[in-house]
C-alpha cells in the first residue's frame, strides 16, 4: 500500500492535464477518462488478485463469473458510476485462455487493459475502418453471473493494442446492468494515466479512434492507475 503522491513520485510521471474528454473528479488532482468503462487486472490466480486489492483498499471484490469459450472467470470493484475493476484469471475448468493468454506465466497482478464505452459502437467500427486501423467486431459476448443472470454486450478489438496500452471498446446490452452498479462499492479510480516515450504519436493514434485522450512522456509504454478505498491506495501499472 502506497499513498498517492509516493506512487506517482515512485513511477515517474507528472499530473495529466485536464482535457476536453478528460472528466475530473472533485479533487483536482485526481483525472480519469471520462469514457473509460473498466481496467483489467490480470493474474494466474484469482484469489491471489482480489486478495490483493481486499489488503490494500479494504474493499474485496465479488466473484462476477466465467467466460464461456475465453478461459477466463473475474471479481468485480465497483469505482463509481459506470467504472469498474475487473481481475481476470485462468477458469480451471476451460483448457484454452484465448484472451489475454499472458496471464498463465503471470506471478504477481498487474495492468493488463482497459476499455472504453463509445455512444455507439457501430459508429466506433466505421471510424476506424476509415482511419484504416485493423479490428475486429463488433462482436458479441456474455458471462454468467453467479445469481443465474447473463450479462451481453459488444466489443471491437484492435489487431494491435500494444499490449494493453491501447484501450478496446464495449457496449452493454440495454437489459444488462452494467456491472459497477452491483459489485461492491466504497472504492474510486482516483488516477489513471497513459504513459508513452512517443507522446505526439500516441495521441494522433487515439485521435483516429475518436479518442482524445491526454499522453503523457515516460521512458516506456505503460498505464498507470491508483484505486482508493476506505483502508488506503493500490497504485497498478502494467
């Protein structure tokens, strides 16, 4: 557990400027996308992951159920209003991870990817097709709940998402709750950031998404999140 400044100090980066999609909340510090739906946690061992964030917020995330044909089952954390942590791992029960396949070798959690939710994801589609990035989808997806429930929605995934650094795009069914609205709750994204050593090219690349997103310089490529609960910060990079 780390405090706040401490883990910027300790990662290297500035604060983000504010941004016309770059929504802040009440503290001025504290900058999030305004579109961002969720961040992955990716580990080979799901409790090795909720526990994690349980020791350092306080808070210990819900069991949200398993990935049909993908390999995977996840824990939620809420982190406000339509914003949410996701811990994805190996389900034992499936035989091949087909996404996020790194997470098998994985020993410790880290960052892994994130997603954004457009207003309309067909719209998302033909942007890119213009703009000549390589995707797939809209696709269709689903995961059971525990309660029985079957929560549906759509993704475009980029070809390239260079590991992780760039975000892929869901939209939620009509009849799904959105899951930050029934994972537990009392913890926030107080900071999340985008790191490049080529700021200049990585922010025209969101642009022809349709993103405008703020990039700050590091000497790597990585993402960077701080969650705070009610027991104290867990700072995440990738």
């Amino acid at each position: 557990m780390i405090s706040r400044r401490l883990f910027l100090a300790l990662t290297g980066g500035t604060l983000a400027a504010p941004s016309a999609s770059w929504a802040a909340d009440s503290d001025e510090e504290d900058q999030v996308p305004a579109l961002l739906d969720h961040i992955i946690l990716g580990c080979h061992d799901l409790d090795r992951g909720i526990d994690l964030v349980e020791e350092n917020t306080g808070v210990r995330p819900a069991i949200g159920g398993v990935h049909p044909g993908r390999g995977t089952r996840n824990a939620l954390l809420s982190l406000g209003e339509r914003r949410y942590l996701e811990i994805i791992a190996p389900d034992p029960a499936q035989q091949k991870v087909v996404h996020f396949p790194q997470i098998r070798e994985m020993r410790e959690p880290r960052l892994i990817g994130w997603a954004v939710h457009p207003p309309n994801i067909v719209a998302i589609a033909k942007q890119l097709g213009e703009n000549k990035i390589a995707f797939q989808g809209p696709d269709d997806g689903s995961r059971k709940r525990p309660d029985g429930g079957v929560l549906t929605w759509k993704t475009v995934n980029l070809a390239d998402d260079r590991q992780g650094l760039l975000p892929f795009f869901i939209e939620w069914s009509a009849d799904s709750v959105h899951p930050s609205k029934d994972a537990p709750k009392r913890c926030s994204l107080a900071y999340f950031e985008i790191m490049s050593v080529d700021p200049d090219e990585l922010t025209l690349t969101f642009k022809r998404m349709g993103l405008d997103l703020p990039v700050q310089r590091s000497d790597k490529a990585r993402l960077r999140a701080l969650i705070s609960g009610p027991k104290g910060d867990l700072g995440l990079t990738t």
